[in-house]
C-alpha cells in the first residue's frame, strides 16, 4: 500500500491556515473532481483522499492530533471510513459547492422584469442643437390582449402543475455512498417552471402569454445630444413576466455632419475664406449662423489667415444646463489662381509699388505692360 500523503499537501494549504484558507482549498479541488463532475478514472479516489484531508483538518482536535503525530496519531490506516463524523460540515460545504439541499436556487414563480430594449435615432446636426421630438415605431413584446396574460382562453383558467406543485421544478433524490441522500431540482417537464397547466391555450397567443406588436412612441430630442447621447425611456421595454414590472427603451443618438460648422463641445467652428483685398483692406461680411440666418463680422484691415473671431452665444445650446457655446470662424486668405491680365497688370503694379519680386510675366503680356494703349 502506497504511503499516504500529507494532508497539507493533498489541499494545497499551509499549515498555518485559517478555517476560511480550509474551505476555500477543499471548495476548489472538490468542484475539480467530484466524481458527478470529472469523468476521470482516478477522479474518485482522488476526491475521497481530499475529503478525508478537509475531515481531518477542519475539526480542531482531530488537527491539533495530526499536527503533533502525522498519520499514526489518527489510529489505524487513517482511512476515510475512519471520520465519518465529519460529515455534519461537509453537508454545508456541499451546499456551497454544488447547490444541493436547494441552494443557490431562485423562485421560479416570482415577478421577473421584462427586457430592455434599444433603438437608433440619426438626427441632423440642427436638430441635435436645438433640440426635437421624434416619433419612432417600437416592436416589443406584449401582454396577450385576449387572455389578459394568462396564457389560457378566455372562460377558462390555468390549473396547478400535478407534478410539481406549483412550485415550477421537480426534485431528484440519489443516494451515495459518500453523502447518502443528496436532492438536486430540475425544470418541471411538464409545466415548464411555470407552476401551472393550460389546458385550453389562447387562441390569440396559443398559450405564450405575451405577443409582439408594434408601438409609435414620441422621444422628446432635449437641445444640445451628440454622438452617443444615450436617452432612457423608462417603462418602454418588453413587457414583465408573472407580474414583473417592464423593462426600459434606450434610444441611441447619432448626429449628421455639418456642410459648414465642426463641433467641439458646444462651441462650432466655421472656416471663412476671405480674398487678398478683404484681408488687406478689412470688409464687413455676413456669415451664415446655426439657425439658418447670417450674421456680420467685421473684418479688420491686414488680417492674417488662421486669425480667429468669436462669436458669443452662437453655438449648441448646452445639455441640462442654460446658456449656449459659442461660434469660432476663423478666416483662410485665398489666392485667386485664374487672374485675368488685367487683373495681373493690376497685381504686378502693387507688387512693385511694395517691392516685392516676382515671376517675369508671359511674354504677351509683358508687351501690354511695356506698351500700354
């Protein structure tokens, strides 16, 4: 016979270790190979060795015994059969481990919530500003109309489950030589988990309890959303279960680019391209605005491209707070690149005037310039 092993060892443990080390070890190596779970041929032995290891140690005095003598203090071959006693604490264990004895079971009979469900909304960029109301078209399950939820035709009524009770799950009860009785509980085959038989099903929802149908539900847009923007409808889910209440609607907000303006928060921005005379000479211009409107700007004389102006209050309004950002436009000086020759003449005077050099001019156009009418 092979010499037995530590029973530290067998559990992993130290040997300064608390009750709670104790069972956690003995939880995790039980779970790895329970002879129901692990279909190992050597699963079984290995498991009785386990178990005898946890008997031993979880009981103070049996410990303290071994802790001083090993194996030989314990009496005879220390075999499992030797500590049957500790079974009371094993019970519990299992229950932990395994959910025997009804553990770590939900009651199949009470109220369940109903589903959540989502939907996408893609809005203008107008809109998100400023706020909207959209109406949307939302299928989602029902309590059956007909039966009024119960599943069985109007004039008769569900009866009972004769196999479980009501309580919607059948117990299995299996004797072992290591546990003795150990209760496991299943689905009821015959109601389902419903706890109850419909003898003459709806003829609306053949029984099922909830339809699907289509509803229009207005979502109020609040001004100021953007990409993502998350707004819940509380109650506008799927429909509960056994009572349960309903679950929410969360509708999903993406937002359209803009032609003109790029978001930052609650500020936008606009790029205004300006000619070489506007910026040199300043210009009062009219630029367009969120709203649909214009606005001037005055644009100072010698203005450098990149030179940003700011418009206060002429942005996205701001989401649950008051007030709105503001609108940046930032002015491009362009370059024309189809002059005329007149208007190169024109050009090339002012660049001597200035003192700037420049490209010769093409030759017809250098006779017009030598000799002009």
């Amino acid at each position: 016979m092979s010499e037995k092993r530590d029973y530290y060892e067998v559990l992993g443990i130290e040997r300064g270790a608390d009750e709670q080390a104790l069972k956690r070890a003995f939880r995790k190596l039980a779970q790895q190979y329970h002879p129901d779970v692990n279909p190992e041929e050597d699963a079984e032995a290995k498991f009785k060795e386990i178990n005898e290891a946890y008997q031993v140690l979880s009981d103070p005095q049996k410990r303290a015994v071994y802790d001083r003598f090993g194996h030989s203090g314990l009496g005879g071959s220390g075999g499992f059969s030797d500590f049957s006693q500790g079974f009371g604490d094993l019970g519990s264990i299992f229950e932990e481990v395994f959910g025997f004895g009804g553990m770590g079971r939900g009651n199949r009979r009470a109220p369940r919530r109903g589903a959540d469900l989502r939907v996408d909304i893609r809005l203008s960029f107008e809109d998100a500003a400023f706020g909207t109301q959209e109406e949307i078209e939302v299928p989602r399950m029902e309590d059956c109309d007909v039966c009024q939820g119960s599943g069985a035709e109007p004039g008769t009524t569900p009866v009972r489950c004769s196999t479980c009770g009501g309580s919607g799950e059948v117990q299995r009860r299996q004797q072992s030589p290591l546990f003795g009785t150990i209760v496991t509980a299943t689905t009821c085959p015959a109601c389902h988990g419903e706890g109850e038989v419909i003898s003459t099903a709806c003829s609306q929802c053949n029984g099922r309890k909830r339809v699907q149908v289509s509803r229009k539900i207005k979502v109020n847009v609040p001004a100021g959303v953007d990409n993502g923007t998350r707004i819940r409808l509380a109650g506008e889910g799927e429909a509960g279960t056994l009572g349960g209440p309903r679950g929410n609607l969360y509708v999903m907000l993406s937002v359209e680019e803009h032609p003109l303006f790029k978001r930052d928060e609650f500020d936008i921005h606009l790029e205004l391209p300006i000619s070489i005379p506007q910026a040199t000479l300043g210009a009062t211009l009219e630029i367009p605005t969120l709203g649909g409107g214009t606005e001037s700007l005055d644009i100072p004389a010698g203005t450098q491209t990149g030179r940003s102006f700011r418009k206060a209050g002429m942005g996205i309004a701001r989401l649950q707070r008051s007030g709105r950002g503001d609108m940046i436009v930032t002015v491009k000086v362009v370059t024309p690149t189809d002059l005329t020759e007149e208007q190169e003449i024109l050009v090339r005077q002012l660049a001597e005037s200035l003192g700037d050099e420049v490209n010769e001019p093409r030759r017809g156009l250098l006779d017009r310039i030598l000799r002009p009418d």
